[in-house]
C-alpha cells in the first residue's frame, strides 16, 4: 500500500524544510580550531565530539598562565586577523613599548588591502612568567586569500615567540618574532 503522494511529500520533505535551516545555524558557529586545555596551559585540538565543557574557576582562583594568553593575545589575535580588524589586531601589543608599531601597522594595512579572506589558526606551546613579564611560543598558521584570482594563496606557518607584559588589563605584547610574519613579502625559509 501506498502512500498518497501529497501525503508523501509531507512526511519525508517537511521534516527536512524544518530541521534543514537548523543545521545551517549550528554549522555556521565558529570553532577555534585549537583550545585551551585545563591542566597544562597548552592548547589541543578538539576532539572530533562536542568539546568537554570548561571547568569554571572558583572566584578566588585565577585562571592559568596560559589561558590567560589565549584569552588576551591569540583569541584578540585569530578574530582581528579572520576579520581583517586591524584595531582589534593592534590592541593585543604595547603601543608604548613595541618599537616597530607603526611597521607593523602599515604591514596590517598592505596585507588586508590584497587579502579577500584570511583564515588563521594557532597554538600555544609554551607560555611562562616572571613578575609582570613574560613570554610565550605559539605555532601561527596564516592562509592569507587574495582579490586577484591569478595570485597564489599565501599559506604561512612558523612558530612565534612573544614577549608579555602584565598590565591591569591583561597581558600586552612587547616583541615578537619572527617580525616580518604579517608583512606582504613575508618568506618562510628566511626566518628559520
């Protein structure tokens, strides 16, 4: 027996109009593709499931040295580079302090003049303090797209060593190296 073809049309194809925009939503949420891990202050890919929820520190507890980077340097970091926000880029580093600022904003403004889409990834490695300074060593993957169909895609990875100073707002960048990473001529094997 046989289904009435209207009857057919709402039973397989309505339930797939309804759920179909659902997933639409759920696949358009961004995922860092590294995060933080609790115990070692490194940051791991993500498991293939749903990531384990993140324990919440107890109010008296400060969160690790190392989340606190993620949360101040490399988050602020990956969202103004994959958002071509050169403020939110430039607010990560000590305007005072970072003696090739102004390069390093001219860099960010050539890059994202002839980038139509940058995706960005990292890792963090290691991450240490003494006092108020520190440092951190990060793995940066840069994929850098352009406007020009018959340029080439820029791919860029290197591990990154900062230099940190605690300020009442968080962590700031004081250096970094290789400097050159984010310039449009950037050339991998020159840095290693």
């Amino acid at each position: 027996m046989s289904l009435p073809r209207k009857h057919l049309v709402n039973a397989i194809l309505l339930p797939l109009l309804l759920v179909g925009p659902l997933c639409h939503l759920h696949a358009a949420q961004p995922r860092p593709l590294f995060t933080p891990q609790q115990s070692s202050g490194r940051a791991t890919p993500p498991d293939s499931g749903n990531p384990a929820p993140k324990p919440t520190p107890a109010p008296d507890e400060k969160p690790g040295l190392g989340d606190q980077v993620i949360q101040d340097v490399l988050e602020p970091l990956r969202t103004g580079m994959v958002t071509q926000n050169i403020q939110m880029v430039l607010s990560i580093f000590d305007k005072k302090e970072l003696n090739s600022y102004a390069d390093l904003q001219g860099q960010l403004r050539a890059l994202f003049h002839q980038t139509s889409e940058v995706r960005f990834r990292y890792q963090l490695l290691q991450a240490t303090s003494d006092g108020d300074r520190g440092s951190a060593t990060a793995e940066l993957e840069m994929d850098a797209l352009p406007y020009e169909v018959t340029t080439i895609p820029a791919r860029r990875s290197v591990q990154m060593r900062f230099q940190l100073k605690l300020e009442p707002k968080g962590w700031k960048v004081t250096g970094f190296s290789p400097p050159d990473f984010f310039a449009v001529g950037f050339n991998p094997a020159e840095t290693q």
